[in-house]
C-alpha cells in the first residue's frame, strides 16, 4: 500500500590509483637514522617516583573511604539501637 520511494544509488566515479614511488634512506657516514632524544635516567625516575606517589595516595583515600563508611554503618546502627530501647 504505502511504499517510500528510495533515491537511486549514484555510481561512484572510477579513478586509478597510481602506486607511489619511494625511496630508500641514505644512511648517513656516523650519525644514527633514529633522532636522538635526550631523556635521561632522572627524567625516567621522576616519572617512576610520581607514578608511585600516585598510586599510594589513591590507596589511601580508598582506605579512608572504607573506614568512615564503616564508622557511619556502626554509629547508625548505635542511634537505632539506642531509639529502640
């Protein structure tokens, strides 16, 4: 009864593809191909010691959540005790 009417599929135009041609790096008389960055091993230390740092203050502010959770669950459960009687 009811039909959409879908548009006719366009053809893509048709193009060639041309490989491209490349060439091989010369490879310079006592300098390396790869550039040389200069990070040291105090950078890499620092970055060690911050990761570290990190880790160990997330874990403390986990352990400090589980804690005052656990304070809340106990002195609850002491209010409505203490209301009951």
């Amino acid at each position: 009864m009811f039909r959409p009417k879908l548009p006719d599929v366009p053809t893509p135009p048709t193009t060639t593809v041309t490989p491209q041609q490349t060439q091989a790096p010369v490879a310079s008389a006592g300098r390396p191909v790869v550039p040389y960055v200069g990070i040291g091993a105090g950078a890499v230390a620092a970055v060690v010691v911050v990761g570290i740092v990190l880790t160990a203050l997330l874990a403390a502010v986990a352990v400090s959540a589980a804690s005052v959770a656990i304070a809340a669950v106990v002195l609850r459960s002491l209010a409505n005790g203490a209301h009951k009687r």
